[in-house]
C-alpha cells in the first residue's frame, strides 16, 4: 500500500513540475527574443557572379574535350593498322580521363570555395541584424524574416 501510495505522489510531482515549467513566464520569455530569418539560397546561387563564371569557364573546358575526342575519332578512322588503332584508343582514352578529373576536380574545389562564401554571407549578415537561426526558405513552412535580398547583395 505504501509503494502505490509513492507512486501515486511521484507521478503527481512530477505532472505538476512538467506544468509549472511549460507554463511557466520564465519559459515563455525566452523565445521573445528568439528572431528566425529565411533565405532563399537557390535565387542567391544563380544570381551570384562567381558561378555565372564558373558555369562558363566549365562550358570552355567541356568544348576543349569535345574538340580532343572529336580529333581522335578522326585520327582513328583514317588509321588502318588495327594494332595502331588500339594505341590510340588507348591514348586518347587516358587523356581525355584526365583531362574530365582534372576538369572535375577544378569544378568540384572552386564550388566548394563559393559555397563557403555563401555560408558566410549569410551567417554575417544574419548576425549584423540579430537573427538567431537562419533556414533555407524552402525548408520553412511559414514565418521568419526572408533577408535573401541582404545577403544576396554581399555575395559576389
């Protein structure tokens, strides 16, 4: 009788501590301050310079290589020695191989560095105005500050 008489009291203080604490004034203040921005990161990416001239630097190489596979098919059907052939099959295969990890790779790094800036931006300007968290807009149902136009105006 004694432990049920236990139980009963400590499910009873602990219900009336829950409630104190999710009503309590203390817990409801603290996301008065709380300020949630919104961003648009797909309309600052396309509207950034740096990868307007990353995508056309990207279309050059892509020609560069289109011009070196066309050259081969070319060199390779004017040859007639079958063992030749196979040599510059292989040839032009190991280049334009490195030339597409060389050209990913430069891709990939320089995406990377624009990114970054990106994240900064955003982090700074949403700092310098007091936001506390900033979400992809895409990601938000409704409600924060959409300050995509501010941090889209700092990005190159």
């Amino acid at each position: 009788m004694k432990a049920k008489f236990w139980k009963i009291a400590a499910m009873v203080l602990i219900l009336s501590a829950g409630y104190y604490f999710l009503s309590s004034e203390a817990f409801s203040d603290q996301s008065s301050d709380f300020k949630v921005a919104v961003v648009d990161i797909q309309k600052i990416v396309s509207g950034s310079s740096a990868v307007k001239e990353l995508r056309v630097q990207q279309e050059s190489k892509v020609n560069e290589m289109q011009a070196v596979i066309d050259r081969a098919r070319e060199e390779i059907a004017r040859e007639q020695d079958p063992e030749k052939i196979k040599m510059l099959e292989e040839n032009y295969l190991e280049q334009i191989n490195r030339q597409k990890a060389a050209l990913d790779e430069e891709y990939n790094r320089r995406l990377e560095l624009i990114n970054d800036e990106i994240k900064t931006a955003v982090s700074a300007k949403a700092s310098a105005m007091g936001y506390n968290l900033v979400v992809p807009k895409n990601m938000s149902l409704y409600g924060g500050d959409d300050i995509t136009e501010q941090v889209a105006a700092s990005v190159r």
